[in-house]
C-alpha cells in the first residue's frame, strides 16, 4: 500500500497544494491551545519550502453552520501559528477559490506558502463537488494529501481535488505515509503475540473493529463502558452502568466469536455518582451494586492487562479504560499506557482520547507511533480502504 511521497516529487519552480488537517481547537480569543496537528506537519511543508515550491495549503476547521456568523473558524490564526513555526512570512487567503485566492495563488514566488481560508466555508467540500475541486486543482502541479485525520472522507479536498489532478502528481506527506506504514502494513504482517486494547463506552463505535481484530489478533482487551454491555450479556449485574442493552446479542456474538481471545475485565471500579468525590468500591466484575455504575477496570484487570501488554510484539490500543478525565477513575488507562511504553513491542496508539492520555502521561516518545486521526486509524483497523488514498500515486 506504500504511496508516492512529495519527497520524491521534484518541486522546484511548483505549485503544490497540500491538504493539511489543521482543525487546532481554539478559545474564545482565537488564540491556538494546541498547536501538535500543524507541527506534525512540519516536515512535509518544510520540505517544500527548502527545495524552492510553492506551497499552498488547505484545510478545514471545526464545523461552520449556514447562517451564522462563522468567523471564529477562520484559517487565519493557523497561518499566522505556522509563520512563527517557519520563522517566515505565510500568505493568508480570505477565501478558497475566490478571487483573493487566485490572485495570492498567481504571486507566489518560490519558497512561498499561502495557507487557504476554510474549505468548509464551501458548500462544495463536504458534497465533494468537482466544480468547486477544479478551481482548487487549477491552482497547483502537485497534489499532496497530508492529512490522515480525514483520509477516511470522501470531501472535494480528498477525492474530487486528487482526481481533477489527473495525470500530475499525487502523493502523500510525510504524516500520512507514517499512518500508512504502521496502521495498515504492520497490522497486515505484524510481529506476535499481537494484542489489541480497546475501549470506549459503546460496542457499537467499535463492532467492526472488533470482528475485524479477532480475525487477525492472538489477544483482544477490553476496557472502558463497552465491558458492561458483555457483562449484561452474560447475565450479571451491572448496576447504573452505561450499557447498550440493545446491542446484548452482539457482545454474545463477539464472545462466540472470540472465545480466549477475547479477554473482558475480571474486576471492576466503581462509585455512585460521576465524580472524583463519589463513594467508590471495587468489585469483582458483573458484581456492580444496583446504585453503582463501573467507572473503570479493577487493579486486578489492570494488571492482569499490563501482563499480557509486557509479553506482546504488537500492540494496537484505540480507546480509554475508564473515565480517564476523573481521577482516580484514570488508573486503568494510566496502567496499561506504562505497560505499553515499557514493553518492547511495535506500539500503535489510535487517535482520540488514547493519544491523548499517551501525551498527558508523557509516554508519546516511548510507543512506536501515535496516530492523528481518531476515525480514520478505527476504519483503518477495520481493514476499510480509503478511497482518498488509493488514487494517489504507488511509491
């Protein structure tokens, strides 16, 4: 599945229009408070810059509405967070294929970077419209697509851009390429015993991800609020429990399907209220008191998790043990993110509240890799294929 980088794409003298995902959360002054997604894009962009591109690049943010004031999604505090990165002035286009645009597009000299107002200011982004793809295509000889977290999408910027642009290159940055090698290629030959951990409140977010890893894995943990639906499933006690007890018959389904493979908690944390402040108790699991809910994995669990994680060659983990936000609901995450950074294994964190928690416990430099795409790495575990990346060149 390896693809053609922008690397070994030669740039100079070109316009490249790369599709960045830099959807940065913003406060109400709309200042950045974590700037890791335009970061992590450094080095694509950078490798353009220094080889004498021209770089235009597109992305959305958040999630404007019809008829409201949409300002506070504006691109620009992106590019200006970029110019600082770069230590170098970065173009902003009040639009994205208006005449501001096209005329900042026509200006670049080489070196140049232009960052595009929001795509999803355009109607055409999210129908994946080719009349609004072909005025983004004109702008450019090279198509990068260098944004995991919506390579799951079919929007213009992913498929329709890269079609238009037929017959020039297309290729992926270096953020994608990385998702690639580890999400799809290690997974496809992965070092044993492979062991996955998921977690998360519901069995049906992760029901295809499920199947599709008890296929292909020799161990499959599960943690966080789905453990009380299989814990319905068998008949026990689950209390006030989140639970999805129409999806009973599934998890009966998953626990046919996976026998020993599939490995549920054997104790579990609780309290009765959802609070650090809460009464807790620990108990055995399905043994959940009628005015208690499971807020995380039992210490048993968690070491018995951490056991398995230690002896693994792969490990895929997509998904919170508890209520990580609420001590000390977060021991169980915070048990099997330490077995994760100390064993020697090819080490796969999804994105979302995984990454996430990874970060805050400043383990990220001790796992293989943390992906950037919350939904896109879950469709990737799925086996699903990404219809924005197979038209893009082969390596």
């Amino acid at each position: 599945m390896a693809k053609k980088t922008i690397d070994a794409v030669d740039v100079a003298g070109k316009t490249v229009l790369m599709r960045v995902d830099f959807n940065v959360p913003l406060d109400e002054n709309l200042n950045i408070t974590d700037d890791r997604r335009i970061v992590m894009a450094l080095p694509s962009i950078q490798s353009v810059v220094d080889r004498g591109g021209k770089l235009v690049l597109m992305s959305h943010l958040g999630r404007p509405k019809d008829g409201e004031d949409n300002s506070k999604f504006s691109m620009k505090p992106t590019a200006v967070r970029l110019g600082e990165l770069l230590g170098k002035p970065v173009a902003f286009a009040a639009d994205t294929v208006g005449d501001d645009a096209a005329a900042k597009v026509a200006a670049m000299q080489d070196g140049d970077v232009l960052v595009l107002e929001n795509l999803r200011f355009n109607k055409g982004e999210k129908k994946g419209d080719t009349e609004f793809a072909a005025k983004l295509a004109a702008f450019a000889d090279v198509y990068c697509n260098n944004a995991f977290g919506t390579c799951h999408r079919t929007d213009a910027s992913m498929v329709a851009v890269p079609t238009a642009m037929a017959g020039k290159p297309r290729v992926v940055g270096s953020l994608v390429a990385k998702e690639i090698q580890y999400l799809s290629d290690a997974i496809s030959n992965p070092g044993r015993p492979f062991v996955a951990i998921l977690g998360g409140a519901k069995v049906s977010d992760k029901i295809n991800v499920i199947n599709n890893l008890l296929g292909i894995c020799d161990k499959v943990l599960i943690g966080g609020a789905m453990a009380y639906t299989f814990s319905l499933a068998k008949g026990q006690q689950v209390g006030k429990s989140l639970v999805e007890a129409d999806k009973v018959d599934l998890a009966k389904e998953l626990m046919e399907k996976g026998g020993d493979k599939l490995v549920l908690p054997v104790d579990t944390h609780c309290g009765d209220a959802f609070s650090a402040d809460c009464n807790k108790m620990v108990v055995d699991a399905g043994q959940i008191p009628d005015d208690f809910e499971g807020l995380d994995i039992g210490p048993k669990t968690a070491a018995l998790y951490a056991d398995i994680v230690k002896s693994a060659k792969t490990v895929v983990w997509n998904g919170p043990m508890g209520v990580c936000e609420i001590p000390p609901f977060d021991a169980g995450t915070k048990a099997v993110a330490e077995a994760i950074a100390e064993s020697d294994s090819v080490s796969i964190i999804g994105g979302g509240d995984s990454a996430a928690a990874i970060q805050k416990l400043g383990f990220a430099d001790k796992v293989s890799h943390v992906s950037t795409g919350g939904g896109a790495s879950l469709e990737m575990l799925e086996g699903k294929k990404f219809q924005a990346v197979e038209i893009l060149d082969e390596a």
